[in-house]
C-alpha cells in the first residue's frame, strides 16, 4: 500500500515538473517528462510494484538475481577475451575448417620406407648402368590427384 502511494507522488510530482516546463514553452521536454512521470502510476496500476515489493524481501529472489549476475559477468568476460583475440567470427570459423584439413595426416598417402628399402634402392643403383636414370615407381600419383581435386 505505501509503494503504490509513493508511485503515485513521485507521478504527480513530474506531472507538476512538467507542466511547469510546459508553461516556458519548451513542449518537446516538457512531453519527454510526462511520459516518464506516468510511469511509476502506470506500474503500482498494474501489480508490478507490489510483485517487486515482495520480491525485494525474498531469499530465493536475490539468489536468482546473485545468479543472473554472475551469468552477466561469464558472458561479458567471454566478450571480452573472443575480441582481445581479434579474430572474427569468420575468421574462427576458417581457421577451425583449416585445422580440421590438416588433422589428416599428410604424408598417409606416402609409402613408408624403412631402413631395408633404402639398402635395396642403393643397390639397384648400382646394378643400373651409369647413363641411365631410374625412375620412381608412381604408385600413388593417381589417388593423389583425386584427392587433391577433392580438397583432401
């Protein structure tokens, strides 16, 4: 009962103020201080002050808010970081679609070569005769270009 009277002198009090700034010709202000001044009325007509009355007093209600706070401040934290990194949103995107490219082993497609191939290499070297040169073995220069044409 006391907050809806309260509403109602703060409401009066800026219609007074408003009038008063109407009266020195100043109608464009004097408009901006009337609406603001029904507000308060417009609220206690409504329940709305008598909701936050008795949510103003209740545990559970300021825990909620002590919540939303730090809800509040997590989000505005990570605001803060993702812009102090200065990449976009774009740019993250990107990066993370390039990295997932690169997570595939680039040498997969190579055949692997261990210590006893390179000796039988060596050795048909030498059993070649010295004009003529050797030639890799192609094996997988078909499957690479199929990848390749697929952006893998």
């Amino acid at each position: 009962m006391i907050a809806e009277t309260i509403c109602a002198a703060v409401s009066a009090a800026g219609l007074g103020i408003a009038a008063v700034t109407a009266y020195r010709k100043r109608f464009l202000t004097a408009t901006k201080i009337a609406a603001f001044a029904l507000v308060p009325i417009g609220l206690a007509m409504t329940g709305v002050v008598k909701w936050v009355a008795h949510t103003a007093f209740s545990p559970t209600a300021w825990a909620g808010f002590g919540v939303l706070a730090i809800a509040v401040v997590l989000f505005l934290i990570t605001r803060a970081v993702d812009r102090r990194s200065g990449m976009t949103r774009k740019e993250r995107r990107q990066a993370a679609k390039a990295q997932r490219r690169d997570a595939v082993a680039p040498a997969a497609s190579a055949p692997s070569l261990g210590a006893g191939s390179k000796q039988a290499a060596q050795a048909a070297d030498a059993a070649q005769p010295k004009g003529a040169t050797r030639q890799k073995p192609d094996d997988f220069s078909d499957i690479e270009a199929i990848l390749k044409k697929h952006g893998i």
